[in-house]
C-alpha cells in the first residue's frame, strides 16, 4: 500500500510506449520465415550444417536441478525434460527449440498443466505464433494460426501456457533476430555461386560467348538453324562438357563473359561461407571449410564452439524454463546443466583436476568443494582440522 493508502503496482513506464500504433492487435513479423528456411536450411549446405550442429550440440546438454544450493537427483521437473510429451524426447524437443532460434530468432514452447502442475510440453511453430500485446506493452496473449484456425493463448495466472524465447534484436520489442539474417548476404551469394556453376553445367561448362560469322554475306535461314540445333545438340549440358566445338569456315568463337578465374568465383564462395558460419558462431574449421587456420586444432575449434556458442545459449533456455516451470512446485528452483558431461571439455576439465590435485594449501574437502563436488558427507574430519560443513 502506498502512504495514502493506494494500492501500488509495479510496472514499466516506458512499457506503453510500445504500443502507441499496435494496442491490441497482434504485432506481425517483419520477415518472411518460409523464404529465410527454405534459401537457408534447405538449399544451403553451410547454414544447414550450422543448424544442426548447435541444435544437436546443445539438446545434448545434460539438466541439473537445483533447490538453493542443493542438487536434486529426482524430480518431477527432470523427469519432464526427459519425456516432454508422448511424440517426442527430452533432446528431440530442445533440438527444435534451438532450431527455430536459429532460422527465426524465436521459439515458443506450451505447457498443458493439470491442476496447475505441468504435465506436458510441446514446441510451436514460429511462423505460426503472433505477439498480442497489451496496455502495458508486454505479451497480454499470443494467437497461434494454422490454416484457418486461431487459438489464442492468454498470458495469465501463476503458469502462463507460452514461454516465448527469442535472440536480442535492436529494432524489435517482441521478436528476436535470427543468424541468418545476418548472413542474408552471404548467403545469396553462395546460393548464387552454386546457381551459377549449375547453368554453366547446364550450357555447355564454359562461359556464354557468341559465334560470329566472318565470311561474306549472312547465313541463310537454313545455315542458321542447322548450326544452332548442332549447337544444342552436341555442345549443350553437363556430358558434353570440355568437347572441342568444330568451326566451319567463316565461323569464330567470341568469349561474352568473365571466366570463373577472372570473377575469383571459388575464393568468393568460400568467403560467403566464412561469413556464414561466423553469423551463427560456428568455427569454419568444423564445417570443412578450407583456408581457415584461427584454430590450431580441431580439438581447440570445438571446445570454442561449446564455450562461445553452445553453452551460453543452454545457459540462457535454461534459466528461462526454469523460471517458468520451477514455481509450479512452490519450491526455489534452478535448472542449470552438466558441463563435467560433455565430452568436448573434457581437457578442461582435466586440466583443472591437475591444478587443484596440486594445490597442497587446500584440504581435500576445500578440493572437491573446487571441483564442484562439495564435501564428502561420509569422511571423517582429519586430524587436528575441522570438519568443513557444506
């Protein structure tokens, strides 16, 4: 209560603001999703490979759960990360949820709860969802549209049914911005580069160029499409790629167009796909792209993709389902991940127990408690010291 008695309530004051054209009414995305994943994800290799390879990486990413400073082995919490609902796995859902982020920038999960207890989660579609924002700027519902159904999901009570999650965009309160629209002009131009290579395949392998007539007079009508069907016919396509064109007196070839050498054509597309992979935070090294020497090994280039790319997007999903799902149970719950699981920081890992085994100033409990272990309940204190509580 305030000091004359009136109720007080927290709120933004700029959050109205962002209102001012859209109040109540659904705010569209500005971008096409259809045309970013189908000229990204499934006609090109490289932002294909980048998809997969964080989305696959960071569903792989064991949960821990905490309650304060203890950590759980059961829960009802873990046991539905683990069966999210009846269609899918645990790393099947999160590996689409890292998925949309990457080719929308947003992903939204729904939960179906029974009593206020959620029993199910399931992903939804970016492109189908739709912020409604209400008179204080932030989400009041979110409108899901398949074909020529709406179903508006109302953001209200203790557990709101979406959980929306979204990459930081500059220009835009309610919807992030994806990597590869980033890369959006790389990514053209490697499209292209390939589109490119197709035709010159599909024309004969070599650049367009014209055929000139030096003799005296103009070819006939006949003369004309005589050559022109030998033209298609036996110079034309992939398999007569390289075969020698035979000139009959009068007739010389004439180059109409850069070669491939002259454009730097392959240098070009393995830049366009360096700047692609960099959008999304991928080492070049790991997608087999040549040239590229920042990494000493592969084994350093993908610990730098677990601790620059990888994990700080677990890190951040992991904190807003947490704080989305964790009241449900009335207990102060943290759900954080696994790091000592994960194969490629295993030297760190290593190298870290090397250092901490060295250190003859720490007692052993002060060791483990370093390490991440806490102290060992069932050890005795040793002699003459006493016992470190956890």
């Amino acid at each position: 209560m305030g000091i004359f008695g009136k109720r007080e309530e927290k709120a933004s004051r700029v959050g109205r603001l962002m209102t001012v054209e859209s109040l109540g009414r659904p705010v569209w995305t500005p971008r096409d999703y259809a045309s970013l994943a189908r000229e990204g994800y499934s006609k090109n290799p490289i932002v294909y490979r980048a998809v997969r390879m964080i989305a696959e990486a960071a569903a792989s990413a064991p949960w821990l759960l905490y309650e304060g400073e203890q950590e759980l082995d059961t829960h009802p919490l873990l046991a539905l990360m683990r069966r999210p609902n009846p269609a899918q796995s645990g790393a099947g859902l999160m590996e689409s949820i890292y998925g949309h982020l990457m080719v929308a920038g947003n992903a939204y999960l729904e939960v179906v709860a029974i009593d206020g207890v959620p029993r199910e989660i399931f992903a939804l579609r970016p492109d189908r969802m739709k912020v409604v924002p209400g008179a204080d700027g932030w989400p009041r519902a979110f409108h899901y549209t398949a074909g020529a159904r709406t179903v508006e999901f109302v953001q209200e009570g203790d557990l709101p049914p979406i959980l929306h999650l979204s990459l930081f965009h500059p220009l835009n309160d309610h919807y992030g911005f994806a990597p590869i629209e980033a890369a959006q002009t790389s990514l053209d131009v490697h499209n292209a580069s390939g589109a490119w290579t197709k035709a010159l395949l599909d024309n004969a392998a070599r650049p367009s160029g014209a055929l000139v007539y030096t003799g005296e007079g103009n070819l006939n009508d006949e003369q004309f499409a005589r050559l022109k069907a030998e033209l298609e016919d036996g110079y034309a396509g992939a398999r007569n790629a390289g075969r020698p064109l035979l000139l009959e007196g009068g007739l010389d070839w004439k180059t109409m167009a850069m070669s491939p050498r002259d454009m730097d054509f392959i240098e070009a597309k393995r830049e366009a796909a360096r700047e692609i992979a960099l959008a999304f935070g991928v080492p070049p090294m790991l997608l087999g792209i040549p040239g590229d020497n920042t990494y000493a090994n592969y084994r350093e280039a993908n610990r730098a993709f677990w601790r620059q790319t990888v994990l700080p997007l677990v890190a951040r999903t992991a904190q807003s389902l947490g704080n989305w799902l964790g009241g449900a149970w009335g207990q102060e719950l943290r759900l954080s991940y696994d790091a000592d699981q994960i194969d490629a920081l295993s030297t760190e890992r290593e190298a870290l127990w090397d250092r901490v085994a060295s250190a003859d100033f720490l007692t052993r409990d002060e060791k483990r408690q370093a390490v991440g272990y806490g102290v060992d309940p069932e050890r005795k204190p040793e002699d003459g010291a006493p016992a470190v509580e956890g």
